[in-house]
C-alpha cells in the first residue's frame, strides 16, 4: 500500500487537490506538462463574480 | 501557486508527463517524464537574464500569440517554478547553429544543452486527474471569420489584453491597430539605419539627397559608381518612408477599443460543434465586459447570446450590476455573420428576437466567448492511466459519483470532467483529494494509520 498521491494537471483544480492532500500530511507528486503551475487560471485578469485578481 | 511551490510534502514536477501506469488502487506504479528544460532546475534563480539576450523572437503562448517570448523563456513572469526554459524547437544552439549566448550570459551556469528526458518512478495509492480543459478554436466556424478579421478575437485572447501584465499592459488596443504599430517600427528602424548611410553620402559629397537625386534624374554623374550607389540607397529610402508616413498618419487616429461585442455560445449550443453548454462563458463574457469598462469608461459593450446563464452564488446580481453600471446591453438573438467594414471594424447582423428584425451594428472589436473543450492529448492520457471518457471525451463519471472515474482509486475534477468554473473547479478538487485521501488513510496500514 502506498500513501501518496499523483496528481495529474497544475491548474486551479490540481493545485488545490494537492494542496488539501499535502495538509492532510499526505505526499503528493504534481505532474504539470507546461514549465509553470497556474494552468488557465493563471491567464485570468480577474475572475467573476467578486473580480478579484486571478493570480 | 506559491503555496504549492513551498509546500514541503508537495512534490511539483513541472514540464513533465506522466507515461506509465501500472497496479490498482492502492498500488500504482507510474512513470513520469521529466522533459529536458535544458536548464539545471537547482542552479536556476530565474533572474531572466538569459531572455533578456536571447536573440530569437517566439510568439508567447501564455499570452495567447499576441506577445513574443525568446527561445529561453519563463512561461509567465510570476510562473513557478520560476526556473527557465529552452524551447527546443526554436533553440539556435539546439537546432546546429552557432548561439549560446544564454550560456555565456548566465551566472549560474545553470544551461545544460547536453540535458536529455529524465524518468521517474512513483509509488502512489491514488491518481487525480485535473488536466483541464482547451480554449475551442472558432477557426471552422465559417460566419465568425476568426481567422480573417484582425477584430475578432476570443475570449481567452481578450483577457490577455485586458490584463496589466499582458502584452498591452492592459489596454484593449485593437490587434489591426498593434499590426500597423508593429510594422511602422520595423519601418521605422530600416529608414533610420538607410538614413544613416544617406547621411555619410551627404557629408562626402556635401549635398542634401533630394538635392543630388534630382540632379542625378535629370542625367548628371551618369558614369559616377559612387553616385549610383547613393541614388539607388535613396530610392529604398524613399520606398521605406513613404509608406511609413501613410501608416504614422493612419496610427494617429487609432485609440482603444469602446464599442465592443460578445457573442455567446461560440462552439457550445451548436449541434455542429459541442451540444453543451460550457457554463461559464455567459459569467465570463459580463465579467471582461465590466473590466473593459473599468479600464476605460466610455466602453459600451453589447452581450449577442440566446440566454444569459448566471446560475451561481451572486451571478445574477452580477449580471445586473454589469448592466446598470457598466453600459452592457445584453441583446437576445444568435449572430448570423460578421463583416469587415472600415478601419477594421467588425460589423455584426444578427436577428433581434425581441423586436423580430434583423439587424446590422458596428463594432471596435468582438469577443468569441469559446466553448471549453476536452484537452487534447486527453485520449492518450485516459489510455495510459486506464480510465474511460465519456462521447465528448471528457472523463466518464456517474452523477452520484462526480469525482470518481471508471477505475477505482483514480479521481478526477475541474473541466477534464465537464465544463464548470472556478468555484466548481475547487470545490469538486477538494471532493477529489478527499475520496483520494480515503485510499491514503485506509486501515491495515499501521504506518498510514498512526499519521491519521
């Protein structure tokens, strides 16, 4: 049995998948294609419905 | 991002692929790829100097091919890992030629031309797929004319523009109006170095060029080689100028974009295309609508959709907020065709359903709100991992398991599972990492069970 976690794709949904797994105590290992995390999000400005920045 | 980044029980490994998998839930044994960056990712501090000389101009992914990047690049300024990238297809070095300048620049010593694709091997108990979406491209919609008129740009691209960071530092600058900008530079720099030449022609000789070249016309210094020379730099002179004036005069009168329009449903709702609805592209469409009017507040913006969707917490608040205070019209009827009309603007015919007519308005710039579509290479990834899709090639779930995909102990969220937005995306990410953490926890595992 092993106790990690992969996580395939660093956009908003990866990255936080990730984030609760590694607050459990948990180790994860994020696998994202492009050089940098952030995914689509990250290309936001602002998002709806508050307009806050994205980033 | 940055929490990710520091996390200490976050392994990130970015620029990487996943290309074996193996075992079942509890037992995985999985093969990642880590592509060569040809850039030592200890060593890098990401201090970008190596762009900064770089000599090979790309067209920036990240902004959507509306900016340029160099061949060694970070993917966005505030990106992590924030250690550069050599794009091998681009590469001077990597593809024979003589370069190496990013080598020589970097104080690190962190370039490695000689890096290749490294292998990892994992041991995990339970796989999340969260490998999003891709923006439709509206190219083979033929009434659009996405590819033909400068204009018409998607929603993806808009928010590029929009953004401080963008390539137009948040101003929503028309893409036929940055074109003659961009040409009038390249004009620019050929008639100065031309200019040069001419001027040490005029210190030799000690006349003005249009002087010279009007006697030289009329048959003087006909056996002059010297002279010859001079005449025919300044007729490339003239041939570079002249034109620049032409386009100086027609930058004059540009200004920013304020009559915009959005179509809807561009892609999705469409039996051609993708039968769904994407969700999110009503929301987003209002949203870039009320920045634009933010940025600049002459901005009028018209909504063409057959129903404006706010399904969501204060969504329909938001949409009247965008229509009292950031001049949107929301305007119910599917677009028929755009046209190009003059100085590059897009002209849109639609019919107005309320008032049962068709109709023509004329517009700076129009917004395709794209649909969200199953990223490509999805196929691959779902045979590698061993899970299936469903017809649209989105990750088959069961509605009374959103998150569980058809083999036990891989979990999926976000748009790889159907188009939602970003409270959605988190929301089912965290459902993901909790069924996910159910595997890590299980009990007959001492170890796990004494973290627990």
């Amino acid at each position: 049995m092993s106790k990690d976690v992969l996580v395939i794709g660093g956009g908003i949904a990866g990255m936080q998948s990730s984030l609760d797994l590694a607050d459990m105590g948990i180790n994860v290992h994020l696998v994202e294609k492009l050089p940098s995390i952030g995914g689509k999000m990250a290309q936001l400005d602002k998002t709806f419905p508050t307009n806050d920045c994205a980033i | 991002m940055l929490d990710v980044g520091r996390h200490p029980n976050i392994e990130l490994l970015a620029y990487s692929e996943v290309e074996k998998v193996e075992g079942q839930a509890g037992n995985f044994n999985v093969t990642v790829r880590r592509k060569a960056r040809y850039v030592e990712e200890d060593r890098c501090t990401g201090c970008g100097a190596c762009a900064e000389k770089c000599p090979t101009v790309v067209p920036d992914a990240f902004n959507e091919g509306l900016g340029e990047r160099r061949a060694i690049y970070a993917y966005f300024a505030q990106g992590i890992p924030s250690t550069h990238t050599i794009d091998a297809d681009h590469c001077r070095q990597l593809n024979g030629k003589k370069c190496g300048i990013c080598a020589k620049t970097c104080q690190a010593e962190a370039i490695n031309f000689e890096q290749k694709d490294r292998f990892l091997e994992l041991n995990v108990g339970a796989i999340i797929i969260a490998a999003g979406y891709d923006v439709f491209d509206p190219s083979p919609i033929p009434e659009y004319r996405y590819q033909e008129i400068a204009n018409v740009v998607t929603a993806i691209e808009f928010e590029r523009l929009l953004s401080a960071s963008g390539p137009t530092g948040g101003h929503m600058d028309r893409p036929s109006d940055r074109a003659v900008e961009a040409e009038i530079t390249v004009l620019e720099k050929k008639a100065k170095k031309s200019q040069k030449t001419l001027d040490k022609f005029e210190e030799k000789f000690g006349e003005p060029s249009a002087e010279f070249y009007e006697k030289f016309q009329a048959g003087q210094y006909k056996d002059d080689e010297d002279r010859q020379k001079w005449a025919d730099k300044y007729t490339s002179h003239l041939a570079d100028t002249e034109p620049l004036e032409v386009l100086k005069n027609k930058a004059e009168g540009f200004s920013v974009a304020k009559r915009l329009a959005f179509i809807q449903c561009v892609g999705s709702r469409d039996f051609r295309f993708y039968p769904f609805c994407s969700g999110y592209c009503c929301m987003h469409s209002i949203k870039e609508a009320m920045i634009a009017h933010e940025h600049e507040p002459e901005t009028t913006s018209s909504i063409f959709g057959m129903d404006i969707r706010a399904v969501g917490k204060g969504f329909e608040e938001y949409k009247i907020r965008g229509g009292n205070n950031s001049n949107i019209t929301y305007v119910r009827g599917r677009v028929a065709e755009i046209t190009e009309g003059p100085n590059n603007n897009p002209i849109i015919t639609y019919e107005d359903t309320r008032e049962r007519k068709v109709k023509s308005q004329e517009f700076d710039m129009v917004v395709l709100a794209t649909a969200c579509a199953p990223i490509k290479g999805i196929a691959e990834l779902a045979k590698t991992v061993g899970v299936e899709l469903d017809k649209y090639n989105f990750v088959k779930t069961s509605s009374l398991s959103p998150v569980d995909t058809t083999t036990p102990g891989i979990f999926v969220c976000g748009c790889a599972e159907s188009p939602m937005d970003v409270p959605e995306s988190v929301a089912q990410a965290s459902s993901a990492a909790e069924r996910a953490a159910e595997i890590a926890f299980q009990p007959g595992n001492e170890k796990e069970k004494a973290v627990a």
